[in-house]
C-alpha cells in the first residue's frame, strides 16, 4: 500500500481531477435513499478546499451501458453534496467536451465541480476502445486523486487509465486510504482469525474462500451457497438453490480446509420455506437429515447461530461478507440481523465486506459498532485474493 498519499500531493491552488464513487441507490422519484457514499467521500474533498485547491469530481451511477439516461444523471448527488458541504456544486452537463473544458478553465480554488455520469460513455469502462476518453479527463486538471474504493477493482479510464497522464502526481484519498488500512487486518489479523462468507453462489466467492482457508483459523459458510456444500456432502436439500457444477469444488474446498486444519462450519439447521414468500409455510430443519421438495432453504436456524457464536466469541479478528438468508424479506432475515447484532457486541475487530452485509447492519443502525464496513464489496473481496488492486497498482509510489 505504499502509494502517494493525499496529505502528500501538492493541492493548493491546483484543480485536482478526483474520482469518487456516487454510485448510490436512487428511489424512483430520483431522490438519493442512501448517501453514504457521498458521506465517505466528504473528508477528502473538504480537506482539499480547505487547503486551497478546487475539484472536478467524477463518478459513475447504475450501468448506462454507454448511453445518455436522463434516470442515471448525477444531478441528485451534486445537489446532495451541495447541502453537506454548504456551497454551490457546479453539475457539468458531461463529462468531456466544451462543457467539461469551458467550467473546469474558469473553475477557482474552493469550488467543486461534479461531471455528468463517466458510464454515459462506454470509454470509461472500455478504455482501449477510445483511449482519447481519459486524455480528455485529464486535461481538466493539475493531479489526480482515487477515492473510489467500490470501483478499484475495474481498469476503467478513470480510475486506471487517466493516471499515466499525472505521472508523480496520481495520489490515493482517504476513503482509499482507509480502507485499504482496514483490509491490513484481514491480511495480517490477530488471532484468532475467523471469516462468515454467505451469499448465493460458491461461484462468485470461490477466489475469497480458496484465498481465506489459507488465512482463517475457522471459516463459517451461510447463504444459499451453503446448499451447495451440504449437497457436496451428500445433504438433501430440497428445492434450495444449488450450483450442481459447483459441487466437486465445494467437495475440493472441504478437503483442503481438513487438510490444513482448518474448522469450517456449515449450518447445523435451516429455516425452509416451502415456497419464495412471505406468506409461506415455514419449518427448521436439521442439516444432519437434510429435507425434502416443496422445501427450500431461506436463513440459518437458530441451532446454527447458537452453535457460530458459541465458537466465535474468542475472535480476535472477524471479516464478514455475504448475507445468511435472504434477509430483505422480514421472515429470512433473523440469521443475518443476528449474526450482526452479535458481532457489534464482540471485542473483536470487526471487518464488513461491503454490499448485503452492509446494508444489514445499518439497517438495524449498528454501523458505529463495527471496526469498519467496506464501501465496496468487490474490491474488498479481490483486495484480500490479491492483495491489490489495478487503480491502486497505478497511482504513484510513496518517496521512501
């Protein structure tokens, strides 16, 4: 992690090109139902006003797929972010062109300018098919800053592509900062170290979970995707969904984890629904006898967090990603808002991978509970498998 920082990069009386990520969720009105993002966002940028500088902030929203959608404009983050920081945030009707070049040469240090949505574009997020895209970007600015953690995963124009254009001047802000610090803990924790990964498919978690049976010293499977083990484990499970092309992989995962030693928990119980709704019968069963169709698998049971929390009260570190049910729906949401409640009471640190999990906790407003919650999912996930990440790799590097 030893990139230039922003408390390092020259902003006084600069125009910092700054990506952000405003990719917050929008009601149908087109108000803003959650601006956390944007809170994230607030200690970089007004530490760059206050030095002196001025910003042409950039950001992506929804997946446009490279076309103007008036339903995806960041207008409502620029009128968000105007009331947070109580000055005028200037919306550029684009991101390139006349518009973007005339605003960003009359632009004065303390004002803020936000460029329409970077995805209107389909450059951003296919730079070598019109490299000319982040040319353009950058030519609006003195230095660069990445704060756009939940995007960092991507080789995108704005994120990786635009910084060989800031040579020695391409800093990382604090939201990165801190984030990347906080995913120091999973890499490096104190022990015990354990990890909840759940969610709905082994597929799009295998990189994680081979990553951390390397690094746990237990591992606790939830999710749908816990159907799929117990399936590999010859459990029934009903009409649970299942990845049948997962199921020697599961069986590899399994092995691997005896071999090293390493306890992995699957849930001992599950609450099944006999159809997708809330109106459903609803019955616990045990996973050492499995179940039958009609019924299929919902949340963890209440022997299984029993069980999960009576084996992780020790932890000296916890990394959590991935909801235990399907917890959007109030009938299969007890496993993961108890899991959650439970977690936010240990001494331990407490690390959220971001996505689902997230937003469980603060909808039980438990945030300021937690050591940190991951502003993306996706780049925390593939920051522990890698550790590190393309738009981290491209900044500038640190004087020693």
């Amino acid at each position: 992690m030893n990139k230039l920082s922003l408390k390092n990069l020259k902003v006084e009386g600069k125009k910092v090109l700054m990506r952000v990520d405003f990719n917050v969720p929008l009601s149908k009105d087109q108000t803003i139902s959650d601006d956390n993002r944007i809170l994230q966002a607030l200690p970089s940028i007004k530490y760059i006003l206050d030095t002196g500088g001025s910003i042409i902030l950039m950001s992506h929203l929804g997946r446009p797929k490279g076309k103007k959608d008036p339903k995806l404009s960041l207008q409502p983050c620029a009128d968000r972010l105007s009331e947070l920081l109580d000055i005028p945030v200037f919306m550029c009707p684009d991101s390139i062109g006349k518009d973007a070049e005339e605003m960003a040469k009359a632009l004065k240090p303390g004002q803020v300018i936000l460029l329409e949505n970077l995805r209107f574009y389909d450059a951003e997020v296919h730079p070598d098919k019109e490299p000319g895209f982040a040319k353009a970007l950058a030519s609006l600015a003195d230095c660069y800053v990445d704060d756009a953690f939940g995007a960092a995963h991507r080789k995108h124009s704005s994120t990786y592509t635009v910084t060989k254009y800031f040579p020695k001047k391409s800093a990382m802000g604090f939201l990165l900062e801190k984030e990347l610090l906080a995913l120091e803990k999973v890499l490096h924790p104190k022990r015990p170290f354990y990890a909840i990964v759940g969610g709905a498919k082994v597929s799009s978690k295998l990189g994680i979970l081979t990553s951390l049976i390397e690094k746990v010293d237990a591992l606790f499977i939830g999710g749908a995707m816990a159907y799929t083990f117990l399936l590999s484990q010859k459990v029934p499970v009903g009409d649970s969904l299942v990845e049948e092309n997962e199921i020697i992989t599961c069986k590899n995962i399994l092995q691997k984890a005896k071999e090293l030693k390493i306890k992995i928990y699957l849930p001992s119980d599950t609450l099944a629904a006999d159809e997708f709704s809330e109106n459903a019968n609803i019955k616990v069963f045990s996973t050492k006898t499995g179940f039958n169709p009609p019924w299929q698998g919902m949340d963890i049971g209440p022997k299984t967090y029993q069980v999960w929390t009576e084996n992780m009260h020790d932890a000296a570190t916890i990394f959590w990603n991935g909801p235990l049910g399907v917890f959007e729906k109030e009938a299969f949401s007890k496993g993961t808002f108890e899991i959650a409640k439970f977690l936010s009471t240990i001494s331990a640190e407490t690390i959220v991978g971001g996505g689902d999990s997230v937003a469980a906790i603060r909808k039980l407003k438990l945030e300021n509970r937690f050591t940190h919650l991951s502003t993306g999912g996706g780049a925390a996930l593939e920051y522990i498998e890698f550790e590190n990440l393309p738009a981290i790799e491209a900044l500038t590097d640190a004087i020693e």
